[in-house]
C-alpha cells in the first residue's frame, strides 16, 4: 500500500458492496472516499441504476454517483460454485453490505450466522425498509414508501397546501446509508476490543424517524406552539428564502432598514399581518440586484439563501471553494461532474477516487489480489457461468 493510500483512514478495510440503487450504495461510496477497498459485488443483469441518468463513457449518472471509486466483479449468486466464491471473499472481508429484503441473503445460504461462521470477525451492515423479524419485513420498501409511512408526504400535503406527491430527494435511503454507515463504523472500533464482528440491523423507517427533528410536533400533537414558517420572497434579483419568524423579520426591517409600520392600533390581527406583509413583499421587490439584497440581509444580521437550480451550483461560492462539485475521469476522454466527498480532517485524505465501475471490470483484478486467483481460474469461473463474461473483465 502506498504512502498515499495511507494517508485515508479507511486505508485498511475491505468492504463486499452487495447492495443495488441507494440504500447500500450510497454508504459503499462513503467508505470508498474514505479509503477502503470496496468491490460491488453486481448480478450478471446489473444494478437497476444502470438504466438512470446521461451515460457517458458507458456509465449512466445515478449509478457513477452513488458507486464512483469502487471496483467490480459481476457473480451469479445462482450459479453453481457462486456460493463457495463467495464464501472464499468473505474470508477476506472486513465489511459486508446487502439492502436485500431481509429473507433473500439466507435464502441464497448467505445469511448472516453462516458469514459469521466463515469470519467471525465480518461486520454486516443489512439495510431494509421495515427492518428484520418483523410484520413487515418482507415489504419491499424504496424511499417513496417510507417517506409515505412515516407521515412525510402527509407534513408536506398540510404545511405547503399542495398535492400530495413524493420528495424531491430519497432522503429515507441516504438517512439509512449514513446510519448504517456510523454503526458500521462503531462496530469496527468495537472489534478493535472484542475480535468478532457484528451483524447490523438498519430499518429504512428507524433512520428517517430519528433523523426527522420535526417529528415531535406531530407525537405530541403540539404543530401550534412551532415557530412561523419561512418565507421565500421574490426580489429584483431573484428569490430568496429567509429563515426567520415574520415576527422578528418584521422587527429587524423596522429597525434596520427605515421600512414604516402603516398599521394602526384598531386593525384587526389579520388585516395588520397583511398590510405588513404586502409591505415586506413590495420592499424585497425592490431590491434590483444581489448586492442590494445582500446589503440588506447583512443590516438585519438574518440568515438567507438564494432559491437556486442544481444545474448553476458550480457558481455557489462556497460550493466553488470547497470544491464539493468534483470533475473526475468521464472514461471517455473527459470528465464529468460529481459530489465530493463532505469529510474534510487536518491531517488526513478523504475524496472520491475514480469513476464507477462498468459491470464485471475488476473479475481478474480482485479475485487475484483478495484470492490470489490466476487468469485461468477466473477463465474456469467465466466459463462455469460464476461470473459475467465481460470485456473489461
């Protein structure tokens, strides 16, 4: 391993990634940032997120984000002889990650009490919707469901008073990953005492309640005693959305900008909020480019954003500082867009590490490095249908 290699903190680890879409996936990648060796281990058909997002040099968006930096053998884990390779893999893992539905790894003979046979010392994060062992452990679950279940989609309905439809994001999935990736990563410090593993249990619908700091209003039916939403108000330059209470952010304007109450004593409380708020709206109207209205957040000391499109993020400054939108190897001469690792240390290396994978690519490259496989073993391996027969491969 080279001095650089080491320089990232998971430089030591060996991760078998087989989980699909997001879920899994997006937790795969954490750890490849930083620094561990984490090899997809994809079904002769391919992860469903091949079909998702522009394909540049044969590797579609959806899929090079969430596995960008891994490596990949494609098995047939119905295959004769899947199963002993697979065994002979684990021996050599420190970490395991499968999003199945919970019964499917055991139907396979992959179940956790016999990895943990082969390597007492295998950590296994399993992500699924509703959990292991329980009465719905067997629905197959994506971000949608769970958003849905968990009162999400029915917190939009009420709050923004619009149809009901799903969240621009999986934040269910993503809330699972970096869940399952801290107890993936509490487990190795645990190991690090006790020398055995430990097989982990990460519900879609635990993460995203424990995650959900709102949800309190709706378990203690308290929604009333919330601050004030925010407000997005339109400007000369553009929208932005301000994060404070009407209340205060009509105190600060009073007092900071020169704006004018209108209101008198004998309104009612309606007609007062609404003259107050027509004369905000007329106000932020005004303000002709984002130095007016930046001047004049700073006045008021409150915290703003502008209402952006992804596609012009590049040209957020701090975006653009931190370099969080990296440009790696595209595969086709190029490169291509992708969000950077988020962890930054003093005196270690975090960071994407390459593009994703095609399907298959790394056959000869991982079983001979993990398993000290030949060419022509893995040719033996091709031909009995273990692995997908793949150019790269």
């Amino acid at each position: 391993m080279t001095t650089r290699q080491l320089q990232y903190p998971l430089a030591n680890l060996k991760v078998l990634d087989f989980s699909r879409v997001l879920a899994g996936p997006f937790a795969g990648r954490m750890l490849s940032d930083l620094g561990a060796d984490v090899v997809k281990v994809e079904p002769p058909d391919g992860d469903v997120t091949r079909f998702w997002g522009k394909v540049v040099g044969g590797v579609p968006g959806y899929y090079h984000q969430q596995n960008a930096g891994k490596r990949n053998i494609s098995i047939d884990l119905r295959a004769p002889g899947a199963k002993d390779l697979v065994f002979d893999l684990v021996r050599q893992a420190d970490i395991l990650i499968e999003n199945y539905r919970p019964d499917v790894m055991p139907r396979l003979g992959l179940g956790y009490e016999v990895l943990k046979a082969i390597n007492p010392r295998l950590i296994m994060l399993s992500i699924s919707g509703f959990g292991a062992n329980g009465p719905e452990s067997r629905r197959p679950a994506y971000a949608p469901i769970v958003h849905a279940e968990v009162g999400l989609l029915a917190r939009s309905v009420r709050r923004g008073k619009v149809a009901a439809r799903d969240l621009p994001l999986s934040v269910a999935d993503t809330n699972a990953s970096l869940h399952g990736l801290i107890g993936v990563l509490s487990a190795v410090i645990l190991r690090e005492r006790t020398g055995t593993g430990q097989h982990i249990d990460m519900a879609m619908v635990d993460a995203t309640l424990v995650t959900d700091d709102q949800i309190h209003y709706e378990l203690e039916d308290s929604e009333a005693t919330m601050g004030l939403p925010n407000d997005v108000w339109e400007t000369g330059a553009g929208p932005i959305l301000v994060s404070s209470d009407f209340r205060l952010l009509w105190r600060q304007m009073t007092t900071h900008l020169g704006v004018v109450d209108p209101t008198t004593s004998d309104m009612d409380f309606e007609t007062k909020v609404a003259t107050r708020r027509q004369v905000a709206l007329n106000y932020f109207a005004a303000l002709g480019d984002w130095s007016q209205v930046e001047a004049a957040m700073d006045r008021m000391n409150t915290a703003w954003g502008q209402v952006r499109h992804g596609a012009a993020l590049r040209d957020q400054p701090t975006l653009k500082h931190r370099g969080s939108i990296a440009e790696i190897d595209d595969r086709a001469g190029g490169t291509r867009p992708i969000p950077q690792s988020p962890y930054r240390f003093s005196d270690a290396r975090s960071g994407v590490r390459g593009p994703a994978p095609h399907l298959g690519e790394h056959n000869t490259q991982v079983l001979s490095e993990w398993l000290g496989m030949s060419s022509e073993d893995v040719g033996k391996l091709v031909a009995n249908r273990v692995l997908a027969d793949t150019a790269a491969g």
